[in-house]
C-alpha cells in the first residue's frame, strides 16, 4: 500500500480568515467522523503570515484519497473556499520517510 500525501497552501483575502476557519473546523469535523482512510489532516496558520494556511493531508492510500474528494463536506468546502482565496496550491508528495499515525499501515524509511 501506497500512502497519498498532499501539502495545500491558501492565500486568503484581506479579511477572510474567520470565515475561512470557521469553514475549515466545520469540514475538518466531517472528515474525522467520516474518513477512516484520511490519516491526517492538519491544518496551520503561518506565522508572520495571517494570510496563509497550509494543510498537510495523508490518505491511507489512492482510494481513500479519491473517496476524500467525492465526500459532500469536502466538495462543499472546495465551492465554499474559493469565496475566501485568492489562490491556492497543491504539491502532491511521495512520502519516503518519517514518523506517521497509529494504524497506517506502513512506517517509511
């Protein structure tokens, strides 16, 4: 099994980090009642940055990454979010190494 990471940088508009927080804690709510295969989620302010939030995603494996965008609250939150960004980018990962979750099914490195 392969694991599907992804690292996700938003720039928000002037203003729009409440809204974009509150969007954020609502789906992150849904992902951890609904996607087993979605090992982590992690969502971060930058400091020095109030503009930027950087998510790192770890799908248990391609499927669970494709079942991830096919959920409701996620598809809600992608139509939703473009009312609060000016841009975002996603760098999909090949993780190789390092320290994951309890219950993913592999350790890297």
């Amino acid at each position: 099994m392969s694991h599907v990471a992804l690292c996700v940088r938003f720039t928000l508009r002037e203003g729009a980090g409440e809204p974009f927080d509150d969007l954020v804690r609502e789906t992150t709510a849904a992902i951890r009642a609904h996607e087993p295969g979605t090992l982590v989620y992690a969502c971060s302010e930058v400091e020095g940055a109030p503009e930027l939030r950087v998510f790192f995603e770890l799908y248990a494996d391609h499927g669970a990454f494709e079942e991830h965008g096919r959920r409701p609250h996620i598809r809600h939150f992608l139509a939703e979010c473009e009312k609060y960004t000016e841009r975002t980018e996603i760098d999909r990962l090949r993780p190789y190494a390092g320290q994951y979750p309890a219950g993913s099914a592999q350790q890297l490195g």
